[in-house]
C-alpha cells in the first residue's frame, strides 16, 4: 500500500525556496556574462518527457538551452517521478542536471499528475501543484505528443479523485479511445 503525502507547510516553504533560487540564478544570469557551465559547450541531451509508469507527480519546466543567445526561446520539460512525496522532488534532480548542461533561465511552471498506462497505451494528465500551482496541461500534453510518445495523451481538470476513477471506468476508457479517433 503506498503511502499518501498531504502538502504542509514545511513542503510549501521549500517549494517557495526552491523557485527563488531559481529567479535568483536567473536574474544573476541576466546581469552576468555566460556562465562556465554555459559557455563549456556540453553536449549531454536532456530528454523533454520522462514518465515513470503509474500515476505520479509531475512538474512542467522550462528552459533556456545552452548556446541560445539568438533562439531565446524556451526547452519545456515533463517529469515525472515514482516515490516523489512532493512536486518539489521531481524537481530537484531535474534542475542540477539543467544547469550543469548549461541551460539558463529554468522556471518551474507548475506541476500536476501523470497517470501513464501501459496496458491502455494513455496518458492521463491532471490536477495540480500546491507548491507551484497548475501546470499548463494543453502545454504539457503537447510536449509529450512532439517527444515521439506512441501513447494517446489527454489531459482534464477533474479532481484527482475523480480522475483515478474514471480511468479505472472501462467505458470511460472506450469512450476516450472513440474520441481520439474523432
């Protein structure tokens, strides 16, 4: 049985913490030139969607990729991880590995849940972050769709109770399944 982890006050202040820091290195960024980890030319690829199997925490990220002084537009990232106790421990590896590949500007969107499902080929995106509010789900059921995911991602903005109901709901499913063919 797995264990269940309600938001506290503890989680929210390192929640808290952790996007300020983020703005801090950001705005350091701005007013500095290329930082060594930007300017080392790393070639390590960081992978846009990572969703571990099951119904999980995730946070949406985004990015400035090294070397993207002319192209300042923004990687987005969709992470998820088994045994996160918060959207703040998605996180926290991510970022290390972000900015030791030299990508700048790394702002966490906000954060939801992933239910992927192997057997029904889904992908269920939902809920939300009380550390960091409300992922953009259309933005992250893109992104999963462009990384070459096979599976039929969705999202919605029922409650995660009743959005763990559903997908146990073998009508739900088929009827899901007869509007992605729509």
């Amino acid at each position: 049985m797995s264990e269940e982890y309600t938001t506290n006050a503890h989680d929210l202040a390192e929640a808290a913490k952790l996007q300020a820091q983020l703005e801090q290195d950001s705005n350091a960024n701005n007013n500095n030139s290329p930082s060594p980890s930007s300017s080392a030319q790393h070639q390590y690829r960081i992978p846009s969607v990572s969703i571990d199997s099951g119904a999980y925490k995730y946070v949406l990220i985004t990015a400035l990729p090294p070397n993207s002084i002319v192209h300042n537009k923004p990687e987005v990232f969709v992470h998820s991880k088994r045994g996160a106790q918060y959207h703040r421990n998605v996180a926290e590896p991510l970022i290390p590995i972000l900015k030791q590949s030299g990508y700048t500007d790394i702002r966490i969107k906000g954060g939801g849940r992933i239910l992927r499902c192997d057997d029904d080929n889904i992908i269920k995106i939902f809920g939300y972050s009380y550390g960091f509010g409300q992922a953009d789900h259309a933005l992250a059921k893109d992104v999963v769709e462009k990384s070459g995911n096979k599976m039929f991602a969705y999202y919605c903005f029922e409650t995660e109770y009743n959005a763990m109901l559903s997908l146990r709901d073998d009508l739900s499913i088929q009827k899901l399944c007869a509007f992605r063919d729509t």
